[in-house]
C-alpha cells in the first residue's frame, strides 16, 4: 500500500476513479464537510470467476474485519479535527450493449434467490443496484436503458456473519444448532443517469451456473437536483413486526413513487440471523426484504399482505439501532443469546488487558481489535448488507445532502434491558452473579459515544457548519433511540450510566462506591472495584441515568435548533407520536406493531419505574431518584402535539379521549415528507380490515 501526501491531504490506495471534489465543500483548514460521503469497504470482494473456499474465506474475514475501516481512508492531515471520509470508489465496470433477449425465468420463482434489487448510495450521475442470492454463480449484471440494451457486471462478495439456528424458520429446512448460510451480495454500478433525464427502467440478472434468471422491473435514479420535488417514506422497527407488510403495501398502492426511505433503526430483531432479513417463513412475521420489496407471498404464501415494492425504486438509507447491534461472540450460544449479551467496549478493553500476551503475543492490532469486538459487540452484518455514505468513523453515522434536503444520520443507541429489580437489567445486576462482571450486563451502557468531547459530537458540529447544510432548505436528521417521546422506551433519558456499588470491607461493614459514570477507567476499576470482586465482598450493583444529565437534551438538541435543523425522526418505541421545540420538530412513526403503549398524564397505565421499597429493601440500603424516571408525558415536558386533521387513536382504536399519540397492534401508521409542499403527513391503516382506505390524520409544513 502506498502514501501519497499532498497540502493538507493524506491519500492511502492504489488509485482514484474520480476526484475529491464532489465530496468535499471546503478545504481542510477550513473545516471539510463531505457533501456525499461515498463507499463502504468491503472486507472480501470476490469478483466472478475469483474462487475461495469457505474456509480460507472465513480465515481470512475472521482477521481482516476488524481492520475494514484503516484502508482506503482520506482525510484531514490536521490533527485530527477534521472529518475522516472514504471517497475510493469501486472500479465501475464499463456499460457495454447487448442485444441478448431478457431471461424468462423469474427471481420471484427461485428461493435461493432472496432479494428482488434495490437502489443504494446514488451520486449526480450514478447509483448502484443491490441483491442477494443464497449462490456464488455467476453473470451478475444490471440491464438497463433502451430495451434494456445496455448492461453493466456486478461484484459478488461473500457475507461474513449470517447463521441460523433453532429458533430460525425457513420453507423446508430445520436447524439443530448454528449455521452458517452462504449468502452472497451482488452490486453493480450504473453511471450515465441525470436527474433531468428522468428515471430508467432496469433488471437485474443472475445465473445459478444452471439457469439465467431476472428480477421484476425497477428504476434508476440518480441524486435529485436542487429543485426536484422529492418524496421520503419515514419509517423504523421493522423487526418482524406483523403490521409491517401491511403498512408498506399501503405506501407503495396509495404514494407511489417513494424517492427515499429513511429507516431510523431496528431493521430486524437479530442482526445475524439471516432469516430475519430475507426469507423467514412463519406467517405474519415478515423478513426486512420481502416487507420493503413486495415479496411476502414468496416466503409466507398465505400472507394477508404483499408487502410493498418501495425499494426496488426508492434509495434507502437505513441508521443504526439498538437492535442492529449484535453481543458477545460465542458459537456454543444461540443467535438469540448472544445478540442479547453485549458488554461495554471500556470493559472488554480492561479484560483484554489480562489476557494479552496469551491470545495475542505479538501485539498484533488487528488481532487485539478481533479480541475486543467478539468480546463486546459489533454490527457486521448491517456493515456487510448496505453500501451507505461514510462518516469518519464508517457508516455508523454519516451525512448526506439529497437534493434540497441535508440528511444527518446519527448513532446514538445502547442496549435495552428490561426494568426488572434484581436481575441483568438496566437498574440492576443479577444478585446470583453478583462478584462475577463477566456475567453482567452493565446497565442500558450506551454503545458509541456521542455527546459533547466524542468524535461523533465533533463531526456533527463541522457538518452544521458547512455550506452544503446550511444552504440545503430542508434539515433533517435521523436517529434511532427515544430522545423525546411518550413511549415507554422514552426513559431513561440518554444520560450515560452511573453505576454504585454497595460492598462489605474487611471488618464486614457495608460501604458503597460511586456513583461513576461510564465508561470507568482503569485505574478505577482495578483500584478499587475489582479487588472487591476478587474477595467476592460485592453486594449490590446500582445503575442510574440522571434525568438532568440527558446527553442529547443537553448537548445535541440545542445544537440542533441552533443551526436550524427542522425535523428529528427518531424510533425505538413502536408508535405515533411527536413533539415542536423552537422550530424543531420531533417525530416518532414507527407503528408497525408490538407497540410498548403511550403514556400520557391522568391516563393509566403508567410507565415502567424503578425498583420500589418492597423488592430491594431486603438486598441493599441503595435507592433510586424517582424523578429521573417520569411515568407519563415526555420525560422533560416537551409539549406534545395532536393530531391535526382526525384522531385515529379515538376513530379506530377506540380511545374515549383525544390523545397525542397513536399506539396498536391493530393500527399502523406511516409518514411521508415531499420537499415539493414541504409538507409532512402521516396516515392510519387498521390491518384488520384489508379492503378499507388509509386515512390521513396528521399534516405539519416545515420550514
């Protein structure tokens, strides 16, 4: 590999396929802010005709992952403080014509055939075309163009981390324990689009080595101009909700054409099992594809609903959520356990540390960096599904200007543990495993930091200081976890973790230690907490998130109404509801079922609270601040709005009052914003009666 230095400018590679330009809008000492931050680097690109086996490509995945993201890099030779993009793209394979008649046989009709294409990372001039098979094979092409007579090869490359297991459910396979599916992601580039020329018509074609197959019809699209009326789908959760599929047939029968899905996180449950996002076959628990492609009917025959076609035609770009991130990496445990058992980066660093010189005696980084990730958590199989926009730190949080609209896509998850008193929750440690820390759970420990002092903090401020935001008209920014909300998962606020911990010292007098917040440093942890742990004198681990040191109301939100962003659509707890601050509006529209209620003054339920007196009094002298855990309204008063048109949480679900908030598992609803009105509008669907219209119940204009 080598280094080529100019003024300012670090580049690592071999060569470049275009210039810097169109991704940056100032120079390095001004502050660079991509405008489009180009491509994810794959680990293992296999072009056609490449052979790997299984094993050497597993090996050779297993130690190259960690390090995906140290090559192919650029980025501001200035200390630091600039933003960090990956600008190479892929080599783009030439168009070359052909007069080759299409081929009859359908993808719809192959099974191991699992996603219909869909549009990603599109530029002024280009976008790329997606899919999936459950085959190597071979003449992966996109046909395009004028009878479809110019055509363009696709990359194949090999994903690193989809299994199954017991729990998976798949059209005539069964599963004793893990297994890894081959799977392959095919994607071509088609360059030569313009947004004035409108869309073109397009297929994509395989061969299984036996059989040439094609996909239905879809259409390119390029960037949209400054100008071009643009319509996104807000949506989240889709997580094998069943309301799903109907939600998206009604997008895609009464919206139609959708230019954009923003997906604001916890695309499926178990980001590993492959079933989940292609072909789960258990009736009404639909995989992410086929609900986003309209291809229900092919994995679940007896499907009420189709699901719609909005990806084929529309680009997402999808944001991380809590439920995208997967734990510890260990085979003997099922898929379901270990997505459950994540434990801090911090942690996992001070247990390498004792480790080191056996699992990595020649100080290998990537061998140390492989360590740490299967000892904490990763998000794999999400990297390895989309190609999406790179922010300095990957695509785990990006930016993106699309037409008059900026984009800010933002990581700001942790785990979810349940509020049970007593066990691995997020109050609260197992008693039974109380001196074991390999055993915790941590609390709701957030997993990549992004408060004020965080790389991710300082990227979002040099983006709302660019030209290319703040000239966009529109502003929105895309985020996954509750920061507002009358849901359930509305607390705790995003404060980081505080933990105290109540022990006996030598004499047996009970102490306590803390509250520290996370993530604790060494010196801390081996001081004072670990040789508590060592004589086993720990007696009760308490976690707290102080509702005065929310990270996003105190330091992303004001922020956000500083530089005037417009809208923050967030998900995480499965309904409709949504909030004004300043000229700021916040949206949560991500009812596609297993909604966890709405709570809301002077209506019962309540929210989930802390543990009271009778659970903990018996354990520990330890106490939680009722008034960090608001049981109704939105945790710091924000006002909440009624819907402006109908109220479908009274015409449908049969509430006896007007309420700000739609939440069923029988209603669904969905929003859509057109840059052409500027208006954004949510629409209500009761899946229980196929054959009645949406109604529209909700309109706001920003700007």
């Amino acid at each position: 590999m080598t280094t080529l230095s100019t003024t300012g400018w670090r580049y690592r590679g071999t060569a470049w396929g275009h210039s810097l330009a169109p991704w940056l809008s100032r120079d390095c000492h001004g502050g660079v802010t991509p405008t489009s931050f180009p491509l994810r680097n794959p680990t293992a690109i296999e072009r056609q005709g490449a052979h790997m086996d299984r094993r050497s490509f597993t090996k050779r995945t297993g130690w190259l992952i960690a390090a995906a993201t140290s090559g192919l890099l650029v980025g501001c030779d200035d200390g630091g403080s600039g933003i960090i993009v990956n600008p190479t793209p892929t080599p783009t394979p030439t168009p070359t014509p052909t007069s080759a008649a299409l081929p009859t046989d359908m993808f719809v009709a192959e099974p191991l055939v699992l996603t219909e294409p869909f549009l990603q990372l599109p530029t002024a001039d280009s976008v790329r075309v997606v899919w999936f098979t459950e085959f190597r094979g071979k003449d992966h092409a996109v046909r395009y163009g004028a009878g479809f007579g110019q055509q363009v090869l696709a990359t194949s490359t090999k994903l690193s981390r989809m299994y199954e297991d017991a729990a998976s459910t798949v059209a005539g396979r069964s599963y004793a324990g893990l297994t890894q599916r081959d799977i392959w992601r095919h994607e071509a580039v088609v360059t030569g689009l313009s947004a004035s020329a409108g869309r073109q018509r397009y297929v994509a074609i395989s061969s299984d080595g036996n059989k040439t197959m094609r996909s239905s019809e879809g259409t390119l699209q390029p960037l949209p101009a400054a100008g071009q009326a643009t319509r996104f789908l807000l949506t989240s959760d889709l997580q094998l909700k069943r309301m799903a599929s109907a939600n998206y047939e009604r997008v895609a029968e009464t919206l139609a054409p959708i230019d954009v899905v923003l997906f604001a996180g916890d695309l499926v449950n178990v980001p590993n099992r492959a079933s989940e996002w292609f072909d789960n076959g258990t009736l009404n628990l639909p995989p992410f594809f086929g609900a986003l492609q309209g291809t229900m009917r092919k994995w679940q025959p007896a499907s009420t609903y189709t699901g719609g076609p909005l990806l084929q035609s529309g680009v997402i770009y999808p944001i991380l959520g809590n439920h995208e991130y997967s734990g510890r990496w260990n085979p003997a445990n099922s898929l379901n356990t270990m997505f459950n058992d994540p434990q801090p980066r911090w942690y996992a660093e001070l247990r390498y540390d004792k480790v080191a010189a056996t699992v990595n005696p020649s100080g290998d980084a990537a061998i140390r960096e492989r360590w740490i990730r299967d000892n904490s958590y990763e998000t794999i199989s999400y990297e390895e599904i989309f190609t999406l926009p790179q922010g300095p730190e990957g695509g785990r949080y990006y930016a993106q200007r699309i037409g008059d609209t900026f984009l800010i896509a933002m990581d700001g998850n942790r785990i979810w543990r349940s509020w049970t008193a007593n066990t691995r929750g997020k109050l609260t440690e197992a008693t039974a495993s109380i001196n074991d820390p390999a055993a915790w759970g941590f609390g709701d420990f957030q997993f990549h930091p992004f408060a004020r002092g965080s790389r991710q903090y300082q990227w979002l401020q040099e983006v709302l200081a660019s030209d290319a935001f703040r000239s966009a008209k529109y502003k929105i920014v895309l985020v996954h976890q509750s920061v507002f909300g009358l849901g359930d998962n509305a607390t705790p606020v995003m404060a980081q973790t505080e933990a105290t911990f109540e022990y006996t010292d030598a004499t047996g007098a009970i102490r306590t230690m803390g509250p520290f917040a996370f993530p604790i440093d060494r010196a801390t942890w081996n001081g004072q907490i670990q040789p508590v742990l060592d004589a086993g004198r720990m007696r009760y681990v308490k976690y707290d998130y102080p509702l005065s040191k929310d990270l996003w109301r105190n330091d992303i939100e004001p922020l956000l109404t500083a530089a005037g962003v417009q809208l923050v659509q967030v998900g995480h707890s499965h309904l409709w509801c949504r909030s004004k601050v300043g000229n700021l509006h916040y949206i949560e529209t991500s009812n596609v079922g297993n909604s966890y209620g709405a709570y809301v003054s002077n209506l019962s339920p309540r929210r989930s609270g802390p543990p009271t007196e009778a659970q903990v009094a018996a354990l520990t002298s330890l106490r939680w601040n009722p008034d960090d855990y608001p049981r109704e309204d939105d945790p710091h008063d924000r006002p909440m709005a009624l819907p402006t048109l109908r109220n479908p949480q009274v015409e449908l679900a049969g509430a006896a009052q007007n309420v700000p908030f739609l939440t069923s598992n029988d209603i669904t609803a969905y929003t859509v914003f057109d840059t052409g009105t500027g208006l954004v509008t949510s629409y209500a669907f009761d899946t229980r009666y196929p054959a009645r219209d949406p109604i529209k119940f909700d309109e706001f204009k920003l700007g």
